[in-house]
C-alpha cells in the first residue's frame, strides 16, 4: 500500500512538471508580440544543428575507431613477448612520468636490460605513485630507488615551478571526448528510458539523473556549471564588440545611468538606481516571467569603462563591465562583457537557447539599437520601453 502511494506520488509530480512545462512552452511560443520570432528562431536553431551533426558524428566516430585501435593493440601487448631496448625503455618510462609528479624533467633515468634506475630530487609524497607507475610500464622488470626525497621545494631549484600531477577518469574531467560523451549519453537515454517505463520513485530518480547525464554530455559543460551549483556568476559569458560613431564620453554617459537600458535593450524591463551605487533590475526571465535582482558598480572610470555585480543572493547572479575605446577615425569602439549564472545553471541557458531565447543574439540587437538610437536620435521601437511600456515612477531622463 505505502509503495503503491509512493509510486502514485512519483506520478504524480511527473505529470505536474510536464503540465508547467507544456503551459510555460505554449504561453512562450504563443505570445502575440514574440511568439512568431521565437517559433522562426527555433526553425533556425533546429536547421542549423541538422547541419554540425553530420560532422559532430564523424569525429565521435573516429575518437571510438581510435580508441578501439589503441584497446586492441593493449590487449594484443599482453600476450606477447616484449624485449624493448634500452632506448625505448626508458622513452616509455618518461612519456609516463609527467602523469604522477610536478617536476619530471628532475628525475634521471637508466634502463638495463629491462632493470630501470630512478634517480634525482623529487617532493616526498610523489616517491610512491612514481615507483607503482614506472613499474607498471610494459617491458619494466625491476625498478631501482635512487631518488632523494625532499618535503618541500625549498632551496631545490629543479623543484620549482611545475604543478601537481594526478590521473583522474575522464569523467572526472572537464572537458569529455566525443567517444566519452557518446558513452554518458546513451547511459542517460537508457536512464530516461527505464525512467518513463518504471512510473515509480526509482523511475524519477534515474529519469532525472538520466536527463542530467544526457544534458552534460550534450553541452560538454561539467555538472557544477550547468546546474548552476557553485559556478558563481559565471556560468555563462557573454563577449560582443561595437563600433559607435560617437565619443566615448557620450556613450559613458548612456551606459553609466543604467536607467537608459530600456530605451535600447529589449529584455530589461526597468533600472532603479537605489543610491550609493546600488541599482535595482526587473529584466524578462524565463517564459515572459519577470525577474529581479539589485547590482553595485564595481569600477567607474568616466569615459573609459564601468563595471557592475550583483548584491549576493540575488535571482540571477551576474557581473559585468563596458569599455570605451575612441578609433583612429573618431568612432568608439564598444565592448560588453557580461558574466551570469541563470536558474539551472547553464542547462537552463541551454533550455533557453532551445527555446528562440538566445543572449548572445539578444546582446547583438542591442547593441545595433543602442548604436542607432546614437547615431540617429531615435528610440528603437523594438526596445523593452516600447513593447512593454514604460514602467511607473521611473526617471528616464539621461
């Protein structure tokens, strides 16, 4: 009976999250002033995938051939007879060592019919993974401790510098081969699978881990940065450049009261300065949803750059800054830096992005209508102001 509710709960909260999403996807691809950009965007995105994938399949298939190349011929080592020469010996024994201590170029090696001698200064707590390693190494039959052993680098010279060496899965790892994530993603289509035919607790777990597997290994972004779990206000980054044909006394002027951003941004809704540096956001989030949060300038050089962050705990934790560059020819160069961790990390910039909702993108409009409303003394139509009207009891003057 208990299992029976626990199972009809699990059901439960699957079908309350696929009725949100259907709602928040409908109200986002139907909404009468955006809704047909966004439907023709994810035209755009779905076309423009079609046509990496072919690509995308050729190097996961020769990252695997590869790796099933090298597994055939380690497998095929282990049963036959290997007399390497002294040369190659030691050649193997160096190629390894780099993976297990900072400074290998401080340790000497000697092969001897298959005897290899360790000698040189090494940190102390290096001397053990060295020995298990170098005797690992195919053709090695005896390996000879000559090292000096050192606590600390100090006073050592061939000791200095260098950075700590660990072998870690390539899971564990930052970046993930085609060939990993190729594994990872048919782990979590066979997760999401089970998961949707079990309709239990045990199903939802290894649906949502599933889907969380299958996320990583298709953005190739590690698990902290694409839940937004740790990755501070840089889950994702934003770099665009502009030419403006004005100075950069005037533009310092636009972006330094960040109250003008409606006029030319198309998503920030409204800019309140609080006073001593503080401002307060409301920008469209998600779905047409506002969201809101307040920023202090971090750096203000009048006429060069200002920069910005976000109060801690904010929604959407963000930082960023505008530089100001006059050109030879008496324009100003533009450029817009901005770092942010979205709700879901960079999954829910994925989602986003699959949605029409591309920052990038929205960044470069922006900047084409901050320069037209400069060079023209226009306000774009397309500006947030406009599409949703301005907001009450805010100064607009600049």
């Amino acid at each position: 009976m208990l299992r029976e509710q626990r199972n009809n709960n699990a059901i439960g909260i699957l079908a309350g999250l696929a009725g949100f999403a259907s709602g928040a996807a409908t109200m986002y691809f139907l909404d009468p002033g955006r809704g047909a950009r966004r439907r023709a965007g994810v035209k755009d995105k779905v076309t423009g995938t079609a046509s990496h994938l072919p690509d995308a399949l050729r190097k996961t298939a020769k990252d695997v051939s590869n790796r099933a190349q090298g597994a055939w011929a380690e497998t095929t080592n282990l049963f036959s007879s290997d007399d390497p020469s002294d040369q190659v010996l030691e050649a193997r024994v160096r190629s390894k060592m780099g993976r297990v201590t900072s400074h290998p170029h401080a340790i000497n090696v000697a092969a001897r019919n298959g005897e290899v001698t360790l000698s040189g200064p090494i940190l102390d707590h290096e001397v053990d993974r060295l020995m298990q390693c170098v005797g690992a190494v195919r053709g090695v039959s005896n390996v000879v401790n000559e090292l000096q052993p050192h606590k600390t680098p100090n006073g050592i010279s061939s000791l200095q510098g260098g950075a700590p060496r660990e072998s870690r899965s390539e899971f564990m790892q930052q970046n993930w081969s085609p060939a990993a994530r190729l594994t990872a993603g048919a782990a979590g289509t066979a997760a999401v699978t089970y998961g949707l035919a079990k309709r239990d607790a045990l199903g939802l777990g290894l649906g949502v881990a599933g889907a969380a597997l299958l996320a990583r290994s298709a953005t190739n972004i590690e698990f902290q940065r694409l839940l937004g779990f740790g990755g501070g206000r840089s889950a994702v980054t934003i770099d665009k450049s502009i030419n403006v044909d004005a100075e950069p006394g005037v533009l310092y002027a636009l972006w330094s009261n960040f109250e003008n951003f409606p006029q030319f941004m198309s998503n920030v809704l409204e800019v309140r300065n609080s006073g001593d540096g503080v401002s307060h956001w409301k920008v469209v989030g998600p779905a047409g949803i506002p969201v809101e949060w307040d920023s202090v300038i971090t750096r203000d050089i009048p006429g060069e750059m200002i920069a910005w962050k976000s109060v801690e705990g904010s929604t959407v934790p963000n930082a960023g800054y505008v530089l100001f560059e006059q050109n030879n020819d008496g324009t100003t160069e533009v450029t817009v830096r901005i770092s942010y961790n979205p709700p879901a990390g960079a999954l829910g910039h994925a989602v986003a992005k699959a949605f029409g909702a591309d920052p990038k993108s929205e960044m470069d409009a922006d900047l084409m209508r901050m320069k037209a409303m400069l060079e023209t003394g226009r306000t774009p139509h397309d500006a947030a102001q406009n599409i949703y009207g301005s907001p009450s009891g805010g100064d607009r003057s600049h």
